[in-house]
C-alpha cells in the first residue's frame, strides 16, 4: 500500500453491487456528500472517502503534495476493502483526484462523475493564492485564511435563503487540520492539465454544475463534457439552477438524480 495507513471511509448509502466512490471538495471532508448520498436511487452504495490530510484521514510523513499520491491512496485503500472498480465521483478538488484515478487506474474507474470541477491546471494568479494561503495557515497554524470560503462556494439564492449552510460549511472547515490544508493547496497547485484523460477515458462520464457555480464555471463543465465527447464515450453534462460550487450540498436531489442516472448507464453498459 502506498500509504503508512488506509484512508478514512464510510458507508454514506448502503446498497449492493457497483459502488460510487465519492470524493469530496476543498477544504472540507466527506461528510460534505451525506445528504446526497442519501437521496440516490434505491440498492445504489455509496462509498465517502476523506482524502489525505483531511477529516480522519492522516497525511503520509514526508510525503510530497500531489494529487497523484492522493488517487493513488484512494485506490489502495479501496482495493484493501475489496472494492475491485468502482465509479468515481468528486467534487473540485476531489473531481481532480477523480481524474487522476482515471489518468493511473484507468480500468478501476468504471465510470466518472465530475461535480463542480474543471480538467484544468491553474493559472498564475491561482497558483500565486494557493502558496500564499498555504504559508498563511503553515504561519499561523490555524484555518482562518481559508473561513471566509462560504461565501464564494454558495449561490446567491444559497446565502439568501439556505443560510444554515453557511454555519454548516463553516464547521466543517474548522475541523480540518492546518497542515492538511496546507498539503492540499500545494498539491492542487502542483496539478497538470487532465483534458487529455478525457479525451481517452471511454466509460460512462458525468458532468454535474452548478449554474451560479463562480469557480469552475459552466463553460469549465462544458470543456470536460467536449473533451469526454471527442473520446467516444457516453456523456452528460446537468446544469443545476441556483446552485454555486457546492451543488451537492445546494441540491443534493438534483445531484443524487445526475449520479443515479450514471450509476445506471455504467451498468447498463
């Protein structure tokens, strides 16, 4: 195993057969997937893994900050609990360590759903503000640099009228460990341009986005559905209305309807 230890990972849906493994986003945990886990169609389970540095899962010691080494744990731990493909699902930056599954493993990944993501690597001025928050929160040894996110991660409708989210998020945020966050932001700043993983991968994909989504935006949703789509393979691309970053989170039905849809293509091929 590449790890020192497995991954945290919990059953967010029981159910039998061809799982979904479900990645969650920057800079929270898995517990960001519950709500919509729950409203997937009937049998389907769901597997929620906090990845490296985040939630209960540990950072490996001396281990240099790449989101290749984070796919590369993912999959060994799934493979320690005997799941021998699965569809891989995630949300920003668990979408780009989706996407470097598919890049490593691309036989274990039987099907990809990218939620509020982009295939993209990072301009200057991205790459410029993940070091500079990196160092903040190394500095400071707190996540304060990163508190203020709600408010960039919600739609405009979220923050007037789901306003319990933003406590939610919040409170998520703050269990995340200054260190992990640190980790994580070198290591997506580290990330290559994937388009080309897309342009191959021939599985079912799905491309879920929120419509006010600012940070990885509809016309970022619509590059990653172009190049599945030049790849030959079976694509979707969902648009959800009045929904920001945090689609799942916004909407978890419409999302959870999206990946029952997926889970039942991949199947059904």
């Amino acid at each position: 195993m590449t790890g020192n230890t497995p991954l945290n990972t919990v059953d967010l849906r029981v159910g039998g057969g061809l799982p979904l493994v479900l990645l969650h986003g920057f800079p929270l945990d898995l517990r960001m997937w519950a709500t919509c886990a729950a409203a997937l169609a009937p049998g389907i389970r769901a597997i929620g893994v906090d990845l490296p540095g985040a939630g209960h899962s540990d950072l490996d010691p001396g281990a240099a900050p790449a989101l290749e080494h984070s796919a590369e744990r993912v999959h060994d731990t799934l493979r320690g609990l005997g799941v021998g493909n699965a569809i891989v699902v995630g949300l920003s930056m668990g979408g780009y360590v989706a996407l470097a599954l598919a890049d490593l493993y691309p036989g274990f990944v039987a099907g990809l759903g990218l939620v509020d993501t982009k295939s993209t690597a990072d301009g200057t001025e991205a790459l410029a503000n993940r070091h500079r928050i990196a160092g903040t929160v190394e500095r400071d040894q707190t996540v304060d640099a990163v508190l203020g996110m709600p408010a960039a991660l919600l739609s405009a409708r979220s923050l007037a009228e789901r306003r319990t989210l933003v406590p939610t998020l919040e409170a998520w945020i703050r269990a995340q460990s200054p260190a992990g966050v640190a980790w994580v932001q070198r290591a997506m700043a580290a990330r290559p341009d994937r388009t080309a993983v897309l342009e191959k991968y021939e599985a079912p994909v799905a491309v879920v986005v929120g419509v006010e989504d600012k940070l990885a935006p509809l016309d970022q949703a619509e590059h990653m559905a172009a190049a599945a789509t030049r790849g030959g393979g079976d694509v979707t691309l969902t648009a959800v209305p009045d929904a920001g970053h945090m689609a799942p989170v916004e909407d978890p039905a419409a999302v959870a309807g999206a990946l029952s849809l997926l889970h039942e293509r991949v199947c059904a091929a």
